[in-house]
C-alpha cells in the first residue's frame, strides 16, 4: 500500500502521533490538553461548547461574528458571549491560558492575521486546540480547506508551535453524507484499510497515521504559544 510521503513528511513526522490514530474528538483532545483558567471559544457559534469547557475546570469566553447561521441560532445566555470583526480580537495581550476553535477556520476570511491575534492573547506556554475542514465538502459560507501541511505551515508561520495533528472524521465519508442528504452517517473505509496494511507490517505506525490525515474530512490539532 502506498504512503503517499512527500518531503513535507520530514517536516510534519514530529506532529503526526505514533498510537494507531482513529478519528479522533475535538473535546477528548481539549481535555488532555487544557485544564483550570480562562478559555475563549473562538467562534463560539450556538454556544455548543460550554459544557465542555466548563467541565475541564475553566472559565469561558466566547466570541464569534455578530452574523452568523450558528450565531443566530444561539438560545443560551448563561455565558460571556462576545463579538468581533472577523480578526481583530477584543481582548488584551496574555489573556487567556487556552483557546478552542471548532470548525471555524475553514470560514475565516484572513487567517493569518486572526491567527496573529489569537497568539497575542494567549498567555505564554498557552495551547490552540482546534479542528477544521480538509476534505469536507463546502458548507455554511466556508472558504478554505486546509490540507496537513497547510495546517502546518499556517501555525508555524504565524508563531506557533504544532503539537500534534489528528485525523477526524473520513473525507468520503463526510462527501458521501454530504450527496446522500446526510442520510448515511459514519461511513468508514479509509481508515480500515490502513489499519489492515499497518497490520501487515507494510507500513509504520507514523507512516500510516500521516495517511489517515491525507484522506480526513477534518483535522483536529494542539499548538502551542512559546514559553
């Protein structure tokens, strides 16, 4: 079975993990990766992820658009729930001690320069825990997809260092959900199959899991802001 590796593969290898990865959760990994402080939910959305973050001890801020689907679906007023231009965050420098980011990027129009923003306002030695749409078809006005070594780069070029990116969801899985009218959920066959060749020992474990993000639907990932 082929790997597909590139020379990029040189420059990811330290953020791929080396368990046999399946899809992973976005809340399962802010969970290792956070604890008790000040979290901001970037594009907060509905407010979906409240429980979540209160859960791990923290205290919550979410901020988002003043216009969108998600935001006009929001009923809760239980938390802060702020909002802003699209990149320029309304918080001070060292803010906050962790920021998670569901499905957001993949609509933001200049990330760069939010990114920027949510290095500033982490606090030091902080962590960016965040999933976005790779192989995920277009959805709810978004605008890019950002493929493992344009996670890769975008973080690294705007400062931050990448922890760990892990596959979400399948690619076909989610394109077929997306024809079907989401009628056929949680198809999986990608990942099985590189499973069996890992298996077979015709692939190592960090060759195999580089594959899995190379076909996922969504990329899930840990960053961190320098000490």
């Amino acid at each position: 079975m082929a790997t597909f590796e590139g020379p990029e593969f040189e420059e990811l290898k330290h953020t791929i993990p080396t368990d046999n990865a399946q899809q992973a959760n976005l809340g399962e990994m802010f969970k290792a990766a956070s604890g008790p402080g000040l979290v901001l939910d970037l594009g907060c959305g509905d407010g979906r992820a409240v429980e979540l973050i209160r859960g791990t001890g923290a205290d919550y801020v979410g901020v988002d658009i003043e216009q969108s689907p998600e935001v006009a679906s929001r009923q809760r007023t239980d938390e802060q729930f702020l909002t802003y231009n699209g990149t320029d965050l309304p918080f001070g420098d060292d803010h906050f001690d962790a920021v998670y980011s569901n499905q957001v990027f993949e609509h933001v129009r200049h990330p760069d320069r939010l990114l920027c923003e949510v290095l500033r306002v982490l606090k030091p030695g902080g962590r960016f825990v965040a999933a976005l749409s790779y192989l995920e078809p277009y959805h709810s006005y978004s605008i890019f997809n950002y493929t493992p070594y344009g996670v890769f780069r975008v973080l690294s070029d705007n400062g931050f260092e990448l922890e760990e990116m892990r596959p979400g969801p399948e690619g076909l899985g989610m394109i077929v959900r997306q024809i079907s009218a989401r009628r056929i959920k949680g198809l999986k066959l990608v990942y099985p199959g590189v499973d069996i060749a890992l298996k077979l020992r015709r692939i190592d474990v960090r060759k195999a899991n580089y594959l899995k993000l190379r076909f996922a639907g969504h990329i899930l990932f840990t960053a961190r802001k320098p000490a």
